[in-house]
C-alpha cells in the first residue's frame, strides 16, 4: 500500500478545482475535506472527489487528520485561516496573492519560519520548462530591458473590481510577470506607477502603466488593463547583449522567430514538489512562502505608487 497523505483544501474556485484535479491524479494523495464560506460550492467541488465539504476552514480542521492543507481564497480572506492552520503545525500551500497587505504577510511568513514547516505559493510559472531555457540563453549576458504585460479582460468573480477585495490587478494578476522578472532581472530598488483615468468611480485602475529600476541596473516597465474582451497578452520580453527573448505561460520566443512551446507540466509539478516536502523528501519547491513575500512586496510597491501617484523605494 502506498502511504497515503491527507490534504484539506480551503476554498472551492476554480484555483481550489484545478489544485484538486491535479491532487486526485497522485496516488498518494487523498483529499480529506474541502471548505469554502458557500457550502453549496464546497459541496459540489467535495463530492466530485469523494470527501467532505464543510462550511468553512475552522470545521475543516476542528475534523482533524490533515496532513498539510492549500488555502485558495481571494485575496480579502487571507490572515485567519493561514494562521489557524499554522497554529496546528500543518504545512500550508497558499494560492496567489498572498494577503491584500503587507502585515498579514509577513505575520505568516513568520509563524511559518518559527515552526519551520514546509511553505510553498501557487507560483507556478516557475516550473514553465521554457524558463530553464530562458536562463541558459541569458547565461553571461545580463537583462538591460525587461517589459512586461498584462491586458485581459475582468475576471467573472463578483469581487475583483473592488480595490478592497482584490487589491487590483497588478497585485490579483500581475505578481506571476513580477515573480518571472525578478527570476530574469533580479530584485527591484523603485518603482513608479501611473495609473489611468476610470470611467468607474470606487473600482481598482482598469489600466495602469509602470517604470521599474532593477537593483543592478536594468530598466523596466510594465503594463496592465483589464478592459479587453479577451486575454491579449500576458507575459514578459527580456532583451540583453545579442538577444531578445519573450516569455509566457506557453512559449518562449526566442529573437522574435523561433518560437519553443512549454510542456505544459508546471502546474502539477508545484503541487508534487508540495506534496514531496509534506512527505518529507527531497522536494524542488521553488516559491517557500518567504520567498513569494518578496514578490508580493514588490507587487504591493507598485500599488502603493498607483495609489499615491508618487515613486515607491523598495529596501534592499
């Protein structure tokens, strides 16, 4: 028989549904309990895998007999059950963006390392096999120019439009094109954000363009809306001494031509290499919680410019 580890999911969106899709393919996984504030959504996603539902995360766990458990809720409902989870040395995988602000963050981000649990975020374009490529042909030569894009369309969630619910697009969105610039470019020291006009009073920036310093020099922008009809472009152009690449969750192009499909495995694997830790082997988790507080930080910068319409220094 192969050992068996019990993971509870908090939430029951399409994120949760994707996560426990890939989750049910591994057999040594069982999905013990799914929770969601709307018990007729738990219930739906629950009985697709044979397991519980229950109305929310504090039932999930007073049920007991969790191995680690993922927290995919929208940004608003980050803080509570991270903590209470943490608060029972359970292993925790949290879902993209981490909180709507910083202290929630990094109060997590502690608690983890005081426990010293395995962490991982939902970052999955880490795992994008074209990245590997991208480094090796950025190997000696250094980004001088990052540009990177996010124009789509609004999310069907009730919530996203909110500023208070979703924190807006740069950091609900975004944060994957951050996370690949900073594994590119390396960290970012200012960021300046200009957002538009809204037609909309007290919804987030429905377009938002943004001049970033790297730390090492390299310059970039980046430029985001949700206007669209459609998903029109998402992803990142680097160009360095000799040559230009572009990156996306599917391809990379290399020099405007030659174009290298993905291979379309990143998403399960930032759940094996999760469940790899939980189960304490040696696991290839690229974004522990820590390591996505930096991303989130940046994201929060650029926020933080749009809103205040003035540069935004990050600590080294």
């Amino acid at each position: 028989m192969v050992p068996t580890t019990r993971i509870g999911i908090v939430g029951a969106g399409n994120v949760a549904a994707r996560h426990a899709d890939v989750l049910s393919g591994f057999p040594d996984v069982t999905i013990a309990g799914i929770a969601d504030t709307d018990p007729r959504r738990a219930e739906t996603l629950a009985s697709k895998h044979d397991s519980p539902a229950y109305g929310g995360h504090a039932d999930l766990l007073e049920a007991g007999g969790l191995d680690a458990v993922y927290v995919c809720v929208p940004p608003f409902a980050h803080g509570s059950p991270e903590l209470d989870i943490l608060s029972r040395n359970i292993p925790i995988f949290v879902e993209k963006p981490l909180s709507l602000d910083l202290e929630t963050a990094e109060s997590i981000a502690d608690e983890i390392d005081r426990r010293g649990l395995p962490s991982a975020v939902g970052h999955h374009w880490r795992y994008l096999d074209i990245l590997d490529q991208a480094k090796e042909l950025l190997a000696g030569r250094p980004v001088r120019l990052a540009m990177g894009h996010w124009l789509d369309k609004v999310p069907p969630v009730g919530w996203w439009l909110d500023p208070a619910m979703s924190g807006g697009q740069t950091v609900e969105q975004a944060v994957h094109v951050l996370d690949l610039a900073r594994l590119l470019v390396g960290e970012v020291s200012m960021v300046h954000a200009v957002p538009a006009e809204n037609s909309a009073t007290g919804e987030i920036d429905h377009a938002t363009a943004a001049v970033l310093r790297f730390a090492d020099g390299a310059a970039g922008l980046l430029a985001t809306t949700c206007l669209l009809r459609h998903k029109h472009r998402v992803g990142l152009e680097v160009h360095a001494d000799g040559i230009a690449l572009g990156l996306s969750e599917t391809e990379l192009v290399v020099d405007g031509q030659r174009q290298v499909q993905d291979g379309g495995q990143a998403k399960t694997m930032v759940d094996r290499a999760f469940v790899d830790a939980v189960q304490g082997k040696e696991a290839d988790v690229r974004a522990p919680y820590r390591e996505a507080l930096k991303t989130h930080r940046l994201a929060l910068a650029l926020a933080r410019s749009a809103r205040e319409r003035e540069p935004v220094t990050l600590d080294g």
